[in-house]
C-alpha cells in the first residue's frame, strides 16, 4: 500500500471562494508520497512554502481533477537522493521553485531535479527562504541573461511593479551587482518606501499625469532599460520613455502587445519567464542552481534581505487561501508564505560556508 502524506490541492479551480478551490487532503482523499528518488531527483520534505502569481493562475484556470498539488516555491530539507545526485545529500538545508510539469511545494514531500535547487541561506530561517527562488531566479535571469547587465553597466533601468516579489528582488540585485540607476514606480506611501529601503535611487508614483515626464528628466534621452510586470497598455508609454535600442523585459501574461511601434526606437522585447529552463529541460538546466547558489551567497554577507512581509501557519488550506487572497487583490507587498510551525527555526552556518 502506498504511503500517503498531507498535501493541499485544488480539485475544481475557479475562483478562491469555490468550496474545493484549495482543500485539505484528508483520509477520504489522501495523496500519495512520492515514490523513491531516480535520477538527479532529491525528495525534499517542505517546511514552508510561498505563494506567487503563477499558482492563482494555475488554479483558477484549473478543470476539475482528483487533486492537483500547487506551489512552486519551497524550502526544506532533503531526505534522500537519486542514484544520479552529486550536489546535495541527506540532511541539507535547500530552497527551490520547482517545475509547473511536476507537481508542487503544498505538500510534506516534493521531488525536485537537484540541478534548479540551492542550499538554503545560512542566515534565513526556512519561511524567509521560501520567499525568494522564484523571485530571485526571475529577477537574476531577467538581469543577466536577457538584458545582459553586467559588473560595469551604468545607464538607468526602470522597474515597474518595484514593490512586488520579482521587483522587489531585482531592485536588489540591480543595486549590489551592476552600476545602474535604478528608477522605481509605486503609488502607495508603504510601497514607496518599500523601494527606498530596497536601494532605489529614485520612485516616482506612477499615477502621476507628469508620470512619463518625470521619468525622462531623470533620464535625459530616455532610460535604457525597463523591467515590465505590468505591461497592459505600456507601449506608448515604453516608446516615451526608452532611448533608441533600448530594452523592455516583460514577466506578465499579456497576449495583446502591438510590439510593431517598437520598431522606429529600435527597441528589443524580452520576455522572462524562468520555468522555461525545467520545462523544456534546456541544457544549462544547471544555471538555475547556480543562481540559487549566489542568491544564498548575496543573501549570507547581507548584500540581499529575504523579501518575505508575512508568515502565516499552519500549513494547511486555510493559509494558503488566505495567500492566494492577498496574491489575487495586486496589492501584496514582497511575499507571502505558509510555513509548518515546528519547522521554521534558523539553521546554524556550517563550516567553509560564508557567515
């Protein structure tokens, strides 16, 4: 007989307030633990988890099942290894966001491909941690391997949705590791602040008329780059505000873009969307271990802080749809995480690791 564990799942998808939208698996439904790990695959047991805007996507949107376990955000300790594992071992400390073809982090135990996993920051207790994979890799990749930032670029990048997880993590990573100035958009005092404490040189409410303007005359000539979660109705605005061959990188689902005004700029669209290394299986799956791996470095010397603004226990369904409540209202500021209790203690530093 298979052993089964706790887990949430949703059955019927649709909106939150639907009676099996996010539901407890119980004795009359359990789900199964996974089986042995093969492969690169580590069997996790999940601590805490966060919730993002892909798992009220992927719910809602969801057709009536058995149970579908969501979650793509996680950290925990790895209780075995496959025949294939060479970075980790039983007893680690890791964090992770997973891949949307398998299923997720709601759950006691997940297996996860050890080459999209890091060591957890020494210096985090596992509910901060959880906050920050899939931020932290979304916002490295949108950085680094689409707008090809480097240690000496300068020039101006602007972020909207600065006070959202991605946002709130590339301001970060902009500010400690290239020479940019960082222009960030908000609108509410908390959130305002929220990007100064983060290290944004200057935020401007976006709800100004003079918005654009603003903007430029920060920015004579236009500013070089912007990181978009909000893109809806933005080309106007995009081509006001960028230098000719300037750069947009885009993480919303916005299929209806009139990306053929770009051309007289000679702008370039990138879209981030960092499942796509798992998904497909791509051959640097690897880097996404990397990245984890410098977050935990940046995060370990105090260069980068944990996004996390809420912790709600326990790990059941009651908790997560209230994160599935705050995520869906747009107004989340940072990252919301469901941890199990006995299980957020901060780990100790271990030896030859940075303090």
């Amino acid at each position: 007989m298979a052993r089964t564990m706790h887990a949430v799942v949703t059955r019927d998808g649709g909106p939150l307030d639907g009676p099996n939208s996010l539901v407890d698996a119980t004795v009359d439904a359990t789900v199964d633990a996974p089986a042995a790990p093969e492969g690169h695959d580590l069997l996790v047991e999940v601590h805490a988890t966060s919730v993002n805007p892909v798992d009220t996507k992927v719910r809602s949107g969801g057709k009536p099942s058995d149970g579908k376990v969501l979650g793509w955000d996680a950290a925990g300790v790895v209780q075995a290894v496959g025949p294939e594992v060479t970075l980790f071992a039983p007893g680690d400390e890791v964090f992770y966001a997973g891949d949307l073809t398998r299923a997720g982090s709601d759950a006691e135990l997940q297996l996860v491909d050890e080459r999209i996993v890091g060591h957890k920051p020494h210096t985090l207790d596992f509910a901060a941690a959880a906050a920050l994979p899939l931020t932290s890799l979304t916002a490295y990749e949108a950085l680094f391997d689409k707008l090809r930032l480097t240690a000496d670029s300068s020039g101006t990048l602007l972020v909207l949705g600065s006070s959202g997880g991605v946002g709130s993590v590339l301001i970060q990573l902009a500010k400690q590791l290239t020479h940019v100035t960082v222009i960030a958009a908000a609108s509410r005092e908390d959130s305002t602040q929220w990007a100064v404490d983060l290290g944004a040189d200057h935020v401007l409410n976006y709800h100004d008329d003079d918005f654009a303007d603003q903007i430029v005359e920060l920015a004579p000539g236009g500013v070089d780059d912007v990181f978009s979660a909000h893109s809806r109705g933005q080309i106007p605005f995009f081509i006001k505000v960028l230098r000719p061959f300037g750069q947009i990188v885009a993480i919303d689902d916005e299929p209806e873009l009139d990306y053929y005004a770009l051309k007289n700029k000679a702008l370039t669209w990138h879209w981030e969307f960092m499942f796509a290394r798992s998904m497909f299986h791509a051959p640097d799956l690897i880097r996404q271990h990397e990245i984890l791996e410098r977050i935990a470095e940046l995060v370990d010397t105090g260069r980068v802080r944990t996004t996390l603004t809420r912790a709600l226990q326990p790990f059941d369904a009651t908790q997560l749809r209230e994160a599935h409540r705050v995520v869906e209202s747009g107004h989340a500021l940072g990252k919301i995480v469901v941890a199990r209790p006995q299980l957020t203690r901060a780990s100790r530093p271990s030896p030859g690791r940075l303090p």
